[in-house]
C-alpha cells in the first residue's frame, strides 16, 4: 500500500469553492535562503502558521523548527521553537517519513510529536503560535516491531476545540494502538483520557483515522483476501475481494461502533490509497479510494463513498477522469460545506484543486496560480470567513502569500457559523435581564437531541479564559423540543446568567444534536459566536451572613482521613474555587470555617460555614444573591462548575448551600407572637384573680401551654420527624401511645365519676359538652381533667366537682404521664436540637413548652409530696379530706361563686 508519502505538501481544512482568478499577494523576504513548506496550520481567529524546514540533504532537515506567523491584517512574524529535540527526528525513517510530526492544537496551539529513543517514548511538546514552549508530555512507548524502531505514530487533532487529539501508531503489525488527550488547558497542559486498541485484519494494513463531528473518531482501513499486502502481489487473482471498513472510536464513552462495511470490490488493483473527512456543513463522513488497477500509475481511478455515523452508506460514485495521471494530495470537508481535493500531476508540475459541494458531486475547478516550480513546495489553507492562503515561495528569499476572498457555499449563517441555525434566544450580541431560566434553539430542519453538551461561559474579554457557568449534556431533562422538532428549548438555572453587566456565550457541541431524518450528527456553536450580555442592575444592600454546606459522605471521609496540613490545603482551595463557581471576588469570601458534623445526614457528614461579606458596591451582588445562587449551583451540581474543581465536587447537593440561623433573627416574630400571647394571658390571669381569688386561675396559662405542647409535637413529627430519622419512629411512639393511654384514663375516670359521684353526675347532666371536650383533651395531659374543677375566674362551668379519688387517679395518672410522654418528649427534643443542623420554629416551640411542662410538673409534683409528707406527720389528711368535701358540697349551689366561707375554714 502507498502510505502518504510526499511531506512537503500540505493543505489544511476549511477551503471553499468555485474557480477564482484574482489574488492579492504578500511577500515576505526571509533572511536565509533553502527554506521549503512543510505545513500551513489555520486558525479560527485567522491567523495561520506556516512551517518552514531546511533540507540538509536527501534524508535530513536541519533540527530546527521555524515558525512564520501570518495575522490577519497582513503582518509576517518570524518564530523559532528553542527547545532541544533530539535530531534524528529530523530525518527520514524507514517509511519515508521525518518521525516528528507538527499538527495545529485547538484553540491556539501547535503540537509537536516527537521521539526520544534514550527512554523510547514519544513526548508532545506544546508550544504557542509563536513558538514559546508551553509543556512537554509523555505520550506513549515506542514500538519496537521486527527488533526496530516503527516510529509511525502521530497526531490527529480534532476540529472542534471543545474536543482533544488522538495519538496512534502501530504497537504491533496487527495492531494500532490508539490514546486520546484532553483538550489543552491554558497552560497548554493535557491528560490522557483513554485509550485503546483497534486490530487490523492482516499485518501492516493501511489505516486512516479522521475526526467526525460528534467528538469520535472514524477509523478506517481495508481487508483483502489473497493478496501479498507487501508485494502487492495477487495470490489467486479470481478469489480477490477487497473491503473497506469503518469504526467509530468514541474515546470520551470507551466504546467502538462498528465495524461497518462501506466498500467491497472484486476487481483486483495494485495500489490503494485513501482519504476521508466529515462533512461539516452538510452531512455525514465521506472517503474517497484512490485505486491503481494496473501497474500503470496514470489509470488511477477515484470512488467517492459518503456514509452516516451509523455506517450506511448514502452515496457511491466514481469521480471522473481528472485524476487521471494525478495524485491525491490532500482530502478535507470544508468548513462552508463540501470538500476540497488537492491533485498534483504525475509530472509535479501543476497543482489543482477541486470543489465538491455538500453531496460530494463535482462543482468546480480551482486552478492554483501560476509559478508553483516542479519540487516547489506549497501550503493552502482556508480561514472561516472565505479568505484561502496559498503559501509558495516566489524565489529562494521570498515567501509568497496569496489571498483570495472565496464565496460561502451555504447562504445565510446568522453569524453561528452554522447553517442549520435559524435563530437563538437571546440573540447574538442582545441584552438580556438577569437570572432567565432558559434559552432557545430554533434549526432549520427538525432535530432530535443527542448526547453532546451545551456549555454557558461568562468572558471577561476574549484573551481571558472563560468562566463556565452551566453545561447541560443532550440527554438530560433539561431540554424539550417545540411540537415541530425544530426549536430546543434549555432550561438554565437561576444563578447561571446571574452577573449584570456581564458578557456570555454558549457552546454547543457537534452531536448536540441529530438530523430528524437521517440521524446524523449536526455541526454546533464554536466558542465567542453566540455571545451577549446581560443588563446593568444595581443591588440593594445587605447584611454580611453565614451559610453552612455539608461536605458528601465520600468528601467527609476523605477529609478525615487529611492531616491538619492537608485539611487547611483542602479548606483554602475550597473558598478559591467557591468564588471561581460563584463568582465572585475572592475577599468577599471569608475563611471557611470547619468542622460541625450534621448527624441528620446518615453517616454523619462534616458541615463547613462560610462567612459572605457585605459590600457597598451596587455592581457587585450582594449577600442574598450570593448564598441563593451559590445553593442553586450546588443543589444542581451535576451541570455547574461545583462538579467541575477537585474541592467543590465534593459538596452534598442534597444539602445546598444553608444561610445559618440565628434564632433570635429568624423567629423575632414569632417570639413577638408569644410575648403578646403571654402579656394577654397574664392580663385574663389578673382579671380572673380578680374576679375569683379562689378559682385556680393558673390553668389560664396550663391550658394553652398544654395544647400548644401537643400540637407542636404533633406538628413536630409531621413537619421535622423526617429530618433526623433515628428519632422518627421514637417521637411517634411517644406521642401515640401516651395520648391513647391518657385518653383511656380520661374517660374511664369521667366514667367512674358518673357512676359513684352523684354530684358529678348532676354537673355532668348540664355539661355534657364541656365534659366530653375535655375528655378527649385529657388525651393531651391528664391533668386537663383538673381543668374542669378549677373554677377559673369562678366560671361556672369549671365547677364540677372531682371526687378526692379521682383526684388521686389524675395525679398518679399524671404521674405515669410525666414519665412516659413528659420525659421521653423532652429527651427526643433535646437529641433533635444536637442532630439537626437546620433548628427552626416547631422544634424550638416544642423545646421550650416541653421543658415548661416538664419543669412545672417535677415542682409540682415535688410540693405535693412535701404537703403529703407534711401531713401526714400533722394527720391532716382529714382536713385535706375536708377540703374535697367542702368543695364538693360548695358545688351543690348552682351559683357561679363558691361561699369564701367555706375555703376559709379550709384554709
Ligand atoms: C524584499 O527584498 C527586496 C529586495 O531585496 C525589496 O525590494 C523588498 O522591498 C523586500 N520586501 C519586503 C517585504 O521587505
Ligand atoms: C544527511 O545529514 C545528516 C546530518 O548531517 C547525516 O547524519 C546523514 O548521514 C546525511 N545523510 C546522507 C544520506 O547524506
Ligand atoms: C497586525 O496584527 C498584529 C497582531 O494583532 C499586530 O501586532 C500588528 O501590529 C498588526 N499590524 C498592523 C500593520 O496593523
Ligand atoms: C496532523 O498530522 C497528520 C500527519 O501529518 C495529518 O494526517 C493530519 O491531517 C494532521 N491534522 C491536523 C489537524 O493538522
Ligand atoms: C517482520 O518480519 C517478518 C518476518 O521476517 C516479515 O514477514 C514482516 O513483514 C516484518 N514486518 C515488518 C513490519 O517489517
Ligand atoms: C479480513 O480478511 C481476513 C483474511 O485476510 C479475514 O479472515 C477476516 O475475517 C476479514 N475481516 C473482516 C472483518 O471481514
Ligand atoms: C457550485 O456551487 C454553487 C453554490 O452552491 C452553485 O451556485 C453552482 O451552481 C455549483 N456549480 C456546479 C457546477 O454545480
Ligand atoms: C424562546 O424563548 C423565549 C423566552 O422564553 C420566547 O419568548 C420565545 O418565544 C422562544 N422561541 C421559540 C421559537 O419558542
């Protein structure tokens, strides 16, 4: 098989259509002579770089790589990469190539690949454009095939900047061995991310790897039966067949698709070469085979093969006679849609090009200027905006650019630099208000969504890198189509666009989406294309504040396990990269402080506070804004930057981001509530004093305390039960049972009452009401029961007169009550407060009418034992006796008073 073989001719992607006549040219003088071309590298922002190597001679360039930079307004810099690699990559090796090899890294970048035979590795030394060294990688091993060095490996950067590059060579004759790095980081650094291998159906079978719009990889290469692959000698010409396959590699998902099946032949050739490249603007992938048939190398035909992703091929023809006597030089998919071929005749003497549009149906020839001397070396390439640079050398001395402003094959962009897109909402270069919560897609045609993602950056400007707000992947719930299929809708979080006066831009992947009807991956949104703004609105002011965040329960563990050194480390980076997510200027943030545990979370997890300052600066967001938008982007951490730093991933999205509560702040109205409350009660304690000195009118503060208690517990369990789950099952076993214990006692003590008490029963007779209420309300506390003798403000109705043994049931009733509801519910509260991070009205409410009731009754219940005590050493339980009955009888009159003079003898 023919691999590539000329390396002085190279074309780069992106060139358009259409024979066009007139140039403008620059020339640049250079300072040496017996430089050649030997790549043209062409950037989105339009600068391209050439370069320039120096033959020694027939097998060695000078070690040395020259840069000449070309910007766009004209201006020639020259650059030198001063970096010692070593000089045999500088000459041919057994295949005929250099083993280095130069391939432009996206978005500002170049690549070189290199060998460095004392470790057997090959490295990637990134540079800038011009030329200044950015890192140097480790990539692979070298192979070692048949005892020597099979230094064939090399670069293929995909076109899309959100993507990576992927390294292959053989690692054995059957074998390619592939490796797929990062895209670069501002530093120019990369990280391996996966690799693989594919198997070649015979040895040293001819391969091609090209980039496909949807972030993979197309591989492909060729199988035939019978045939000497090294010789190219036809074992048994009547058995030949001949198949070409293609494999995605999808080196993000680990996985291959296919192979698949695109080509099979049963006419026997000598020689194959081919090319393919995806379609950018239209659809699919296309290659193209380039047989010899016979040993004569002017019959060489041309088949043209388009194919989908899924590997079906839609289009097969075979390209007519001008290639005869020519030779493939390059094959790329063009930006503006279609492909360029670049031909080079037998004789190296002329050099053409020719358009396919977006079918891959012939549209036209582009003739290359004149004056391209026969082993004259040359560089095409095509910049986005239509403009193609062909690099020659005019003499010796003189570099020679030609410009030609070539027409766009699809009409109308929209300023996307894509032609499936109609509109956008927001549109390109609007104001938008803050914090919208979502954006809009409308395409030309109708799309289902796929896998890819769409990525929401804020800019400062464009040489600063990019703060990434939100990046939603297709298949998530976040997108819905309109009813035609041709509008994506997006929903974007509330703390995405939450920076006023402020420039975004969003980035859509290729694959973001598919073509309805033929399923194949469309083209996305580069970088700084659909950008806009957002208004200028001024914040009011507010009060610095505490927010606390709970670290995920592998983020607790791995943060135990850190010395105290580390755990500093961990906590600094964490607020860097807080106010990098947020963002927000670093000093508004305070020292994270650590460690409360929050034991609500199962196991318990370590909870961090943050201190927020306050600013006075209307064009800063301020504290609210801050705490809401930083538990928005944790909350949904799976699509913003929290996910993104080592730190902040491990934040529990489940916990958000809490503003910590002072009691005091939160609740002030409702403490103002229970003051008023109070004051009221104490006003109708004086008024029934008053009234009815005699009356036990403290229970005008028992009673609501008591029900306010039941309440709250059960608005406790029913509201923050859930919140700690350890004390769920306890709290409503130790609100159910007692009140069904206490109800029980209530009604069979008011039953007792009726049947031995006669006149009980007559008060009973004429409050069947009140008596029944209050049955069920002994289900809360017992001592409800003693409401209804109390005679509170000398009401009539609280007169029923209790026998001395009931009395006594109510209090030992109230005894139990005390230890099985009183206690329990005072421990449950007092655990909750320990375990819950969050502490807020109800358990609080709850707290503190526990411990009220809890308190009152252990006093008081302490008094009756010293009056028991008491007595019974004076023998008055007769008089206590006394008491009962003169109470009893006082309830014999139907008055509202009781006679003072009978207390009076009590007393
Ligand atoms: C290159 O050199 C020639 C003569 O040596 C001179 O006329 C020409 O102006 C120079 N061009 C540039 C771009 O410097
Ligand atoms: C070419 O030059 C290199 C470096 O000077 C030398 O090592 C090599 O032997 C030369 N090759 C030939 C074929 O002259
Ligand atoms: C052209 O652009 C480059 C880079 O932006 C700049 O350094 C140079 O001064 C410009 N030259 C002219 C003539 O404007
Ligand atoms: C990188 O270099 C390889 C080998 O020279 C070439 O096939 C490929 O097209 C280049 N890719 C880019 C993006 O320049
Ligand atoms: C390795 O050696 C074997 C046997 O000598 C030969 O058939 C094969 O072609 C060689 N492979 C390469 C890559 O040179
Ligand atoms: C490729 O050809 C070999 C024989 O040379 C055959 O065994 C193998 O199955 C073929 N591969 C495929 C995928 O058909
Ligand atoms: C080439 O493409 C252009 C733009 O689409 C079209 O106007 C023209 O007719 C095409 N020419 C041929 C020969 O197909
Ligand atoms: C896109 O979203 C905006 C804002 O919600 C809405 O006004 C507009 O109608 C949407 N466009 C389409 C085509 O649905």
């Amino acid at each position: 098989m023919n691999l590539l073989t000329n390396l002085f001719y190279f074309i780069l992607l992106f060139i358009n259509p259409l024979t066009v006549y007139s140039y403008d040219v620059i020339l640049h003088n250079e300072t040496e002579p017996g430089f050649k071309i030997y790549k043209v590298l062409s950037y989105r922002d339009g600068i391209t770089v050439v370069h320039l190597v120096k033959p020694i001679n027939e097998s060695c360039i000078e070690p040395r790589i020259d840069l000449r930079i070309l910007h766009p307004n004209g201006t020639i810099d020259s650059a030198k990469v001063d970096y010692p690699i070593p000089e045999y990559n500088f000459c041919l090796g057994p295949h005929r190539y250099y083993w280095f090899d130069i391939n432009r890294s996206l978005p500002r970048s170049i690549n070189i690949l290199y060998l460095d035979i004392a470790s057997a590795s090959y490295y990637v030394l990134s540079i800038t454009r011009s030329g200044y060294v950015l890192s140097n990688t480790y990539v692979a091993p070298i192979s070692i095939i048949n005892g020597s060095i099979y230094a064939d490996g090399y670069l293929t950067t995909h076109t899309s900047e959100e993507c990576g590059f992927m390294f292959a060579n053989y690692e054995t004759e059957n074998i390619v061995m592939w490796k797929y790095f990062s895209r670069p980081d501002d530093k120019g650094n990369f990280s391996l991310l996966n690799e693989g291998r594919h198997y070649l159906q015979s040895s040293s079978n001819y391969y091609f790897i090209f980039p496909s719009i949807d972030g993979n990889f197309g591989i492909v290469n060729a199988n035939s039966t019978d045939i000497n692959i090294k010789s190219n000698e036809f074992i048994n010409p009547s058995k030949f067949t001949f198949k070409v396959y293609v494999s995605f590699i999808k080196p993000v998902m680990e996985s291959v698709d296919g192979p698949f099946l695109i080509y099979q032949s049963a006419i026997p050739h000598f020689e194959l070469d081919f090319f393919c490249d995806t379609a950018f603007s239209g659809i699919g992938n296309t290659c193209l085979l380039m047989f010899n048939r016979a040993e004569d190398k002017n019959t060489s035909e041309v088949i043209k093969l388009s194919f989908q992703t899924s590997g079906s091929v839609f289009d097969m023809r075979k390209l007519g006679d001008k290639f005869v006597n020519a030779e493939i030089v390059t094959f790329n998919g063009l930006f503006q849609g279609g492909y360029l071929i670049t031909l080079r005749d037998n004789q190296r003497k002329t050099i053409e090009g020719i358009i396919l549009d977006n079918d891959g149906k012939y549209n036209g020839t582009w003739g290359f200027p004149p004056g391209l001397k026969s082993s004259g070396s040359f560089g095409v390439t095509a910049s986005l905006n239509g403009s193609l640079r062909l690099v020659t050398f005019e003499n010796e001395m003189t570099l020679k650019i030609s410009f030609t402003t070539l027409p766009k094959f699809f009409s109308n962009d929209q300023g996307y630099e894509n032609p499936h897109i109609k509109s956008t909402y927001p549109s390109i270069d609007s104001s938008i208000p803050l914090s919208i919560t979502n954006i809009n897609i409308t395409y030309h045609l109708s799309v289902t969504i796929s896998t890819n993602n769409v990525s929401i950056y804020q800019y400062i400007n464009n040489d600063d890198i990019p703060i990434l707000r939100q990046f939603v992947p297709g298949n998530s719930p976040y997108f819905s189509y309109s009813s035609d299929k041709k509008t994506i809708n997006m929903k974007v979080l509330e703390s995405t666009f939450n920076q006023p006066n402020s420039n975004y831009y969003i980035v859509i992947d290729g694959n973001m989406v598919r073509d309805w009807k033929s399923n194949n991956p469309l083209l996305g949104v580069v970088r700084n294309r659909w950008k806009f703004n957002t208004i200028n609105i001024q914040d009011n002011f507010a009060e610095e504040s505490i927010g606390r965040f709970s670290l995920t329960e592998e983020g607790t563990k791995s943060f135990e396990k850190l010395s105290l050194d580390g755990r500093r480390g961990f906590l600094s980076q964490l607020r860097i990269d807080l106010a990098k997510s947020i963002p927000v200027d670093i000093n508004r943030l305070d020292y994270i402080k650590c460690c409360e545990y929050d034991y609500s979370q199962k196991p318990p997890r370590i909870l961090l506070s943050l201190p927020i300052k306050s600013t006075t600066s209307p064009h800063e967001r301020n504290v609210d804004h801050i705490i809401k938008d930083l538990d928005i982007l944790i909350k949904h951490k799976e699509v913003t930057p929290i996910s993104w730093f080592g730190t902040t991933n491990n934040l529990e999205a489940s916990f958000g981001f809490r503003r910590y509560k002072n009691l005091l702040d939160d609740f002030k109205f409702h403490l103002i509530g229970i003051v008023i409350g109070i004051v009221i009660l104490g006003f109708l304690y004086f008024y029934a004093k008053k009234k009815y000195p005699l009356g036990e009118n403290i229970v005008i503060f028992k009673f609501p305390l008591i029900i306010l208690n039941f309440i709250m517990s059960i608005m406790f369990i029913l509201n923050n039960g859930k919140n700690v789950p350890q004390l769920f099952i306890p709290s409503i076993i130790f609100c159910v049972i007692p009140t069904i214990i206490n109800f029980v006692m209530g009604v069979i003590i008011m039953l007792q009452e009726i049947k031995k008490n006669r006149y009980f029963y007559e008060w009973f007779k004429n409050n069947v009401d009140i008596a029944s209420l209050f049955t069920i309300l002994s289900g809360a506390n017992l001592e409800m029961l003693n409401i209804l003798s109390s005679q509170v403000a000398g009401i009539m109705l609280f007169n029923a007169p209790l026998s001395e043994v009931i009395q006594f049931y109510i209090f030992w009733g109230s005894f139990i009550g005390f230890f099985i509801n009183d206690v329990p519910r005072f421990i449950i509260q007092v655990f909750y407060i320990k375990l819950v991070v969050n502490y807020d009205i109800i358990p609080f409410l709850t707290l503190s009418t526990s411990s009220i009731i809890l308190a009152n009754n252990i006093i008081s219940k302490i008094y009756h034992a010293i009056i028991h005590l008491y007595s019974k050493k004076r023998k008055s339980i007769m008089i206590l006796q006394n008491k009962k009955i003169s109470c009893n009888l006082a309830n014999e009159n139907s008055s509202i008073t009781v006679p003072r003079k009978i207390r009076k003898t009590v007393k």
